[in-house]
C-alpha cells in the first residue's frame, strides 16, 4: 500500500508558474515574439485558458509578437469574459514580456 497517497502528493506539488516549463512547453525558450499562433494556444492551454477562447485567439491569428500587444479590452472580445481571468492573463503576457530572451539590440551603428 501507500501507492496511491505518495501518487496524490506529487499530483499537487506543481509550478506557481502554471507548470509552463521548457519540458512541457519546449518553445518557452524562444523569445515570446517568435512563437506561432498553435504555441500561443499551447501556452494558452497551459494557463487553464477554455478551448474555445483558445480557437478565438488562434481565429484572430494571435501569435507571440501579437500576444504581448494584448490589452484587457483585446482579451474580453476575444472570450475572456471574467475581469480576474483577464487580469491573471495580462499578468502572465507581462511575465510573458519581461522573462529573458534576446535582448534588444540598443547599439547604433
């Protein structure tokens, strides 16, 4: 015995983070912008988000340059009905924008 209680403990000790790793999602490791419209609904899928608002965000060709750009009005046409679930979300794009990636190129030649 005790299998199944050991099972249930590794169950709930996911990521604060949403689980988004670059195992689960390996594209994480490219800059935000880079990501296509199919890796910003993984993404999306990854943070909870409905199946359907998902095929919203891939109908409107939502891809990583256009999913940093979205702000609380873009999501509620988009599906997002819920102020918190918008806010969770804009919170994660945020993340999304600052996490490290290439960084911009400041040099003038």
């Amino acid at each position: 015995g005790g299998g199944a209680a050991a099972a249930a403990t590794a169950a709930t000790a996911a990521d604060d983070d949403g689980g988004v790793t670059t195992a689960t999602l390996p594209f994480v490791k490219k800059a935000v912008t880079k990501w296509t419209v199919d890796e910003v609904g993984q993404w999306l899928k990854s943070r909870g988000v409905k199946a359907s608002t998902v095929d919203e965000f891939k109908e409107n060709d939502i891809d990583g340059e256009a999913l940093v750009t979205l702000d609380d009005d873009d999501l509620a046409s988009m599906g997002v009905a819920k102020e918190a679930n918008r806010k969770r979300l804009l919170r994660s794009i945020k993340k999304l924008r600052t996490a490290k990636g290439p960084r911009p190129n400041t040099t003038v030649l």
